[in-house]
C-alpha cells in the first residue's frame, strides 16, 4: 500500500495499519520504517478480536487482514487470510474504492 498511498488517498481513502504489539513496539518499527500512513498498537489485541484476526495453526504469526470500511464504519469489503500473498493487491483494493464511489 506504501507504493499506491497517492492512489488510495486520490480516492479519498485512508489507510490505517493496525499491529499486535504495544505503542514502544510500533515507535520501534516506524522508526526504522518510516510508512506514509498511521500504524496504530493494538497491545491487547481488542481489534484484532473484534475483527477475527487472530492466530490460527494454519498462519505462522498474526494472520494478515485487510479491510475497507465505509464513512459510515461500515465494513464493504474484507479479506482475512493465513499467509501474507493472501492478502489482495492494491490494485484490486482501488478497484473495490472506486465502486464504492460509484455507489
């Protein structure tokens, strides 16, 4: 998403990272890692949960999510998936935004 982050915010859309680890965790990563877009901590996994993206013997990890929730909070597309290339392109990320567009 780092490489189309013009394409997604054309768009009007905002991307939110969300990680299974405390606040020092994600300032650590960041630092090295600088990214265009928020990369919230989610220490006791609460989203994580809310959402079904928890570890499952089949993921080696955190299983890898993405979702696209409308301005209204509502959830118009999810994909949630074992291994990381699971995890749709960005291509067909923008493809579900400019439908919602269109809607």
């Amino acid at each position: 998403m780092r490489d189309d982050i013009d394409e997604f915010t054309s768009r009007g859309a905002r991307v939110v990272t969300i990680a299974p680890d405390d606040a020092a965790g994600v300032a650590k990563f960041v630092d090295g890692n600088p990214y265009p877009f928020a990369l919230l901590a989610d220490e006791d996994h609460a989203v994580f949960d809310a959402y079904d993206v928890i570890s499952t013997m089949m993921s080696i990890g955190q299983r890898p999510a993405l979702f696209v929730v409308d301005t209204d909070g509502i959830v118009r597309f999810d994909s949630i998936g074992t291994q990381q290339w699971q995890i749709p392109s960005n291509e067909n990320v923008l493809k579900i935004l400019d439908g919602l567009e269109s809607a």
